[in-house]
C-alpha cells in the first residue's frame, strides 16, 4: 500500500469490517463500553469516505487509536503494512539507480 495508492471502494470496505470486528472485540472484552461503540463507529463512518489515499488514512487510524485504545491494533497493523511498502518503494529505486550506474 503505497503512500500514494488510491483508497479505493474495496480497500474502505476491508477497512470498515477490519474496524467493526475490534469494536466487537473490545465490546467483548469490556475495553469498550455501548457509549464508546456508537462514537467510534459514528467517527468511523463519518470520516472514512473523504480519505483519498493511504496518508489521509493513516491519519484518521492515528486519531482514532488516540480517540479510542480498542483500535491501537489496527492502526498498528496497517501502520506496519505502510511501511513495508514504503521500504519496497525505496529499495526499487535504489536498485534501479544501481543498475543505471553500471
């Protein structure tokens, strides 16, 4: 997932039953009570369709990580896929300047 990728309809759905499930999860495991559950999903809703791309996402998992603790492994979990493409994407243009060097 690349910092420019388009957060496209597919990708806000997975993204939406990602966070739906630690919302029944934390209410599960009483980190989260009914009042923070219709907040969380209303700031949810609320706020994912505008996101464009992977940055703006990230910024919306940082406020509700911050907002709500039940989603820190979310944001983690996508914090961590962000950065493995990002890694990708800077070893692919090392390479290929190596390889223009040669």
């Amino acid at each position: 997932m690349a910092n420019s990728q388009v957060f496209d309809v597919n990708l806000k759905n997975k993204v939406k039953a990602d966070l739906l499930h630690a919302i029944i999860s934390g209410l599960e495991a009483k980190t989260l009570n009914l009042v923070g559950m219709k907040a969380s999903a209303n700031y949810i809703l609320d706020h994912i369709e505008a996101i464009k791309n992977y940055s703006q996402f990230m910024v919306f998992m940082d406020e509700l990580k911050t907002k709500w603790p039940v989603f820190k492994n979310s944001y983690n979990l996508y914090g961590n896929k962000f950065y493995q493409e990002k890694e990708k994407e800077v070893i692919s243009k090392l390479q290929g300047f190596i390889k223009s060097q040669r």
